[in-house]
C-alpha cells in the first residue's frame, strides 16, 4: 500500500479548523487507499489525524525516537510504531516509507521537516510532491517567504515549483494521485533554471 507521510504539530492551534482539517486528512488519506506516516505521536494534531486514520479503518505507521518515546509522547495505538535513535534517522525512515509528504500547521518541527523534504527534493534524494495543506492561511506567509528566496536569488525557482500550497485535503490528495516523478539524475541542472 502507498503512503503519505504528513507533518503536524504536536499541539492543536487555537482554532478548531485545524482539527477539523487534520481530520478531514484522515479521513481522506484512507478513502484514496494510502496509509499514513507521521512521526508517531499522541498529542496535537499530529494525535488528531493518526487518531482520524485509524477510526476510518487505515493503517498508521509512526516513526519516532527514542527520547520522545520515554517521555510518554508515542501514539500507542498505531498499525507499528518504529523507535529511532534521532531526529535525522526519523525524517529518513519517514521519507523512505512515503510516497509524497503533506504538511498541516504546526511549528518549527512541521515547518523544519517541510523544508529538509523541499531540500531532498533539490538535491535529487527523492521527488516527491511536497504540499502545505493551507488552513485558514496558515501557510501562505511561509509560501510567500519562500517566493522572496526565488526573487532576491537564494532558491531556484525549480524549487519553489516543488511547493504545493492547497486550500483542501482533497486538493492534496489529488496532486499526490497526479504526481509525475521527476528525473533525479539531472538534479544538479534543474538548480539552475
């Protein structure tokens, strides 16, 4: 089964939408026959859409380390639960077990994992459609920050191209259903366009 490895915050937001998207997600991601990735936690959004999952009769596969297993934070009612050593060997194992990575609102984690996977994508490691699941505009300064990197000359636009901002989960689903892998060995002259 194909699968779709979401970042999330691991606190909910102060708006309901957030909730209501990361279950609306959920619920998607099991009607379109993928299963979930995530980093395999039990609270905040991320909680939310394994939590959604899982009710919607899909299979979660999370992916978390050491440390914030012994602090309580595993989701214990997971498909499997993989326990990593580090940050960087929990971003890899969810990216080799994924086909496209969607990310809904959350903090410096959510936003770091988005961009280390944008990066994974420049640098020919993987191509992957990687998509900021847009509610209530969450994301749309991050967007537009990363199109100022395109204009003053620090990203190249075959990156910023990479970027899918979305305002529905079925939007996102729909991108990763139509998804086009893209060359990965000519990487390097795809950073020049």
């Amino acid at each position: 089964m194909k699968s779709i490895c979401v970042f999330a915050g691991s606190s909910l937001g102060k708006s309901s939408l957030y909730s209501e998207a990361a279950i609306d997600l959920g619920k998607e991601i099991v009607i379109s026959g993928y299963s979930l990735v995530y980093g395999g936690g039990s609270n905040g959004l991320m909680g939310v859409i394994a939590d959604s999952v899982i009710e919607s009769g899909g299979e979660v596969k999370g992916v978390i380390t050491e440390q914030l297993k012994k602090v309580g934070l595993a989701h214990e009612g997971l498909t499997e639960l993989l326990v990593v050593s580090t940050m960087h060997e929990r971003k890899a194992k969810m990216a080799h077990l994924s086909e496209a990575i969607i990310a809904l609102p959350g903090g410096v984690g959510t936003w770091e994992e988005f961009y280390e996977a944008l990066a994974w994508n420049q640098l020919g490691l993987q191509s992957k459609p990687i998509i900021l699941l847009n509610v209530d505009n969450y994301y749309l300064d991050l967007y537009n920050f990363s199109k100022k990197g395109v204009q003053e000359g620090f990203l190249p636009n075959s990156t910023f191209e990479d970027i899918h901002l979305v305002d529905s989960c079925k939007e996102a689903i729909k991108i990763v259903k139509n998804f086009k892998k893209r060359d990965v060995s000519n990487w390097f002259k795809r950073l020049k366009r």
